[in-house]
C-alpha cells in the first residue's frame, strides 16, 4: 500500500485473485494494470470552449505519439505548458477516480493537474495547474511524486 492508500498488486497476485473468483463461480476479469495513471504531459495546443467563459479544450501530448483532448477550467493554463496529466484510470489522491466524460459537450480524456490536487508538501492552496521546470521533466515519462515533492520545499 502506498500513501495515498492505494494497493499495487503483482502479475500473480492478480493470477491467484482470478483463480478465487473462477472457483467461487464468477468470471475472472482482473488484469494487471501497470501503465503510469499520472505522467508528464505537454500542451500542445489550447483552444477556447465555443459554450463557456472559462472552459478551454487542449491538446496534450503524453507521449512520442499520444495525444489526449483534454477540457480544463484552470486560469493559467496555455499551450507551450509542461504539465502533470491523469489519465482516464488514475486514482488522484484524495481517492477520486478519473474517467473519460464531457464538459458542455465536448470530450475530456484526463485532467490536468494542480499541485494541490496532486497532494504535493507546501503546495499553494490556490486554483491552476502545476507547471513542470521542463528541464526536470520529460513528456511522457511517469510522474515522480517523490521528486516533485521538492519543488515547494521551505
């Protein structure tokens, strides 16, 4: 268990939960996911919502050739931001879960984060994303809670 509580289980603890739910009669559908749910992403483009004055629809690259469509409502967010993105899956750390849905019609894949909604130490208590010193971060690669801790030290 990590410290936000959540459970990491191997290939073959998942074997044998599979193999408990088959004997019990239900269908074994548990698989092991170990893609990184929050990486490092670059805002490629940002357009404004057509039917809202705060909303605004980006385009992120999250990896060499990944795109998400991503709705954002943070007022500091623009293209050319290196930035932390949870994918659809990823459990924040206050115990939410992202999914894919749609803000006033359009599609979101992930959220773009903050550092207070990433639970990061000393992070300012105030609305916008986190933007990443992109010579600490690349895109794509899996976002280090424990290196980024260092990024509001006292």
């Amino acid at each position: 268990m990590n410290a936000n509580g959540q459970v990491k289980l191997t290939t073959k603890q998942v074997a044998q939960l599979n193999q408990a739910l088959s004997a019990a009669g239900f269908k074994p559908e548990l698989v092991v996911d170990d893609k990184p749910g929050f990486v490092v992403g670059y805002v490629e483009e940002m357009a404004e919502h057509p039917d809202s004055d705060h909303l605004h629809i980006l385009k992120v690259l999250v990896d060499n050739d990944e795109h998400l469509q991503i709705v954002c409502g943070a007022p500091n967010i623009a293209a050319g931001q290196t930035v932390v993105i949870a994918k659809v899956g990823a459990m924040m750390p206050n115990g939410a879960i992202i999914w894919p849905g749609k803000l006033r019609g359009k599609d979101s894949f992930g959220m773009v984060c903050s550092a207070r909604e990433l639970g990061l130490p000393n992070a300012p208590q105030k609305r916008g994303i986190l933007e990443l010193p992109v010579s600490e971060y690349q895109v794509g690669q899996p976002f280090d809670f424990k290196q980024a801790a260092s990024l509001f030290a006292k």
